[in-house]
C-alpha cells in the first residue's frame, strides 16, 4: 500500500483554502497558518479551544528528493524541486484529511471535540496537551509506573516527574 496522495496533483495552496472552508463549515471561528524552513503550522479556534498543528515539511536536500530511487543518481535540479514538492503536497492532503475526518466524527457524535483534539489543543501556556503530557507517558511506559490520574482525597497534588 503506497503512502496517501503521493502521486497528488493538488497544491500546497488548495488544500489548505480546503482546510480553512473546512474549519468553516463546521463552525470555527478563526483561523491562522504560517511556515519556516522545516515546518508549516495551522492553528484555528472551534468549540471555545485553540488548536495547533504542527506539519513537519521534509528536509530538501534528503537523497530521496536529490536522488533517483532506482539507480541513485543525481537528480537535476529541477526533478529534485518537483520531487520534493510532490512530498510536501502529500504531508497538505493528509492533513486536509485529518482534520475533515476528525471534524466529521465530531459532528456525528462518536467523539466529543475535546476527545478528538486533545493532543492538539494549545493550554494557557502556549504548549500543546501532547507536548506537555507526552514526556509522562514516555516515562511511565519505560518505568512501568503510572502516575494516578487524581490524588487520593485529601492529598496535595504532584508534579509528575518526566
């Protein structure tokens, strides 16, 4: 099975229009995307929540996008660039995917929104849930220990230790 929409004509530009009607549709309020060198990020607010997703773009001079597959010869300048925008339109039409079927769960009630988009909602303190409870979970799988999800009655609530 090949990856999602590796072989997609459709551009970088139109799936995001198609994430931001998207997000319209279905009742977002606000909505911001920006880029650097090595990611794109989208946010939006919908539900009262802000979210975030970051879309890691891939690296130009990687030898899958300066080399052919077959023979591993250079590829010219111009095969390289189509090449590596091909992949950055794929890692846009999955995204666009992601958040409609996300969305779409939403509306028809298997998930709440909270649920659907917890590891991408943003905290008071500009950090995502998954960047702030991540590094928990990667330390209770490598300790076997848990932490309880609430303090015994009368407790005072701990850090929980990355």
């Amino acid at each position: 099975m090949g990856t999602y929409a590796s072989q997609t004509d459709v551009s970088s530009d139109r799936s995001r229009a198609e994430i931001e009607r998207t997000l319209q549709r279905y009742g977002a309020r606000s909505f911001m995307y920006g880029w650097d060198e090595g990611r794109a990020v989208l946010g939006f607010v919908a539900s009262d929540r802000q979210v975030r997703f970051v879309l890691p773009l891939p690296d130009r001079d990687d030898k899958v996008f300066t080399q052919t597959p077959a023979r591993g010869t250079r590829r010219t300048p111009a095969a390289a660039a189509e090449a590596y925008e091909q992949a950055v339109r794929q890692r846009w039409r999955a995204l666009a995917l992601v958040i409609k079927a996300k969305l779409e769960a939403v509306e028809a009630g298997i998930v709440t929104f909270d649920e659907e988009f917890l590891a991408h909602l943003v905290l008071p303190s500009g950090e995502t849930v998954a960047q702030a409870a991540l590094p928990a979970v990667v330390h209770a799988y490598a300790t076997g220990q848990t932490p309880p999800l609430l303090p015994s009655y009368g407790a005072q609530p701990r850090a929980i230790e990355p």
